[in-house]
C-alpha cells in the first residue's frame, strides 16, 4: 500500500511539474525576406522570449525588433528606421496564441508532436490572425519548437520602394524556434 502511495505521489509530482509553464530567453526568429534579385534581406533574433503554458496550451512570443541582426549593416538600419519597421515607436512583436488542436501532443510522453497553432501577431502595432503548423518536440522536461510561415509587410504597414522593385520580398518567412525549460 504504502509503494502504491508513494508511486501515485511521484507520477502526481512529476505530472505538475512538467504542466508549468514553459520559457525561454533565448529563442530564435528569423525573417527572410530574399528575393530573387537580392539575397540579403535576411535577420535573426536569438534573444526573442518564448513561452509555451501545456496545461492552457497558450503559445506565446516576443522580439525586439533592434535585436533582429543583418549581414548588411545598412539594411538593418532601414529595417529600424520609421518607414519600415519603426522600431523607436513599436519595439518589439508579439505574438498570442494557442495549440488549436491541443489532443495532438501529450506533454507527459517524449516524442514529435504535430500541431497547429493560431493566434494573433502584433508587428508595428498591427495585429494579424496567423494560424500556422508547428512542431513540438518533448524531451524530458525540455521543450523544443519549430514553426515556419510566411506574412504580408503590407498587413503591418510596411511598403516601399524596395518591395516595389523585387529588392526585398513583400511576404517574407519567418521561421521560429525555441528550447524551453
């Protein structure tokens, strides 16, 4: 009896702890948005927060714009002034969501999961409806994340002359991924 006890008090912990809330300082957003004329437009933020909550099944982000670094140091100066991403006024992106189909990952067992996530992605200080397929890998306690989708600049306000003229994509991938503890 007291084995039964003991085991049930173990798989009870255990299940609790793992239902907490997982973070991340240090997830990892990039933008491409190559084009066939211009191989440069292309950044990462490897300090973007992460959370993923398994018990609500919420799925959250947020980036600093100006930690979205570029090989081209001018680019990356256009891409903080006001015109474009205007990152003195909007400095970060968000992103709110959840796992829609939350019965396709069992927190609880190691493995590859398959889900969808939909939520709502703030660039600008404009929000835009993403629902988008990702990839939750359980290891342990460890979390692992991937998700890839493309978004329009004009749905954030961002137009110009180089998306006019085939410079810089008009909707770029982001691809994002997180370990979360």
């Amino acid at each position: 009896m007291k084995k039964t006890i003991l085991s049930l008090a173990i798989a009870t912990i255990s299940m609790l702890t793992f239902a907490q809330k997982k973070t991340s300082t240090s997830a990892t957003i990039a933008f491409d948005a190559s084009t066939a004329i211009d191989d440069l437009p292309k950044a990462e933020n490897k300090t973007s927060i992460a959370a993923i909550d398994p018990e609500k099944n919420t799925v959250q982000f947020e980036a600093a714009i100006k930690n979205f670094t570029f090989s081209n140091p001018r680019i990356q100066e256009h891409f903080n002034q006001k015109g474009w991403l205007n990152s003195d006024e909007f400095p970060k992106a968000t992103f709110n969501g959840v796992i829609t189909n939350p019965t396709a990952v069992n927190f609880t067992k190691d493995g590859t999961y398959n889900v969808t996530v939909e939520g709502d992605l703030t660039i600008k200080g404009k929000t835009q409806k993403i629902t988008t397929p990702a990839t939750i890998v359980v290891a342990g306690k460890t979390l692992k994340t991937n998700a890839a989708f493309n978004i329009k600049l004009a749905d954030f306000g961002v137009e110009g002359q180089p998306i006019t003229a085939g410079k810089v994509s008009a909707e770029p991938k982001l691809t994002v991924s997180a370990e979360l503890n």
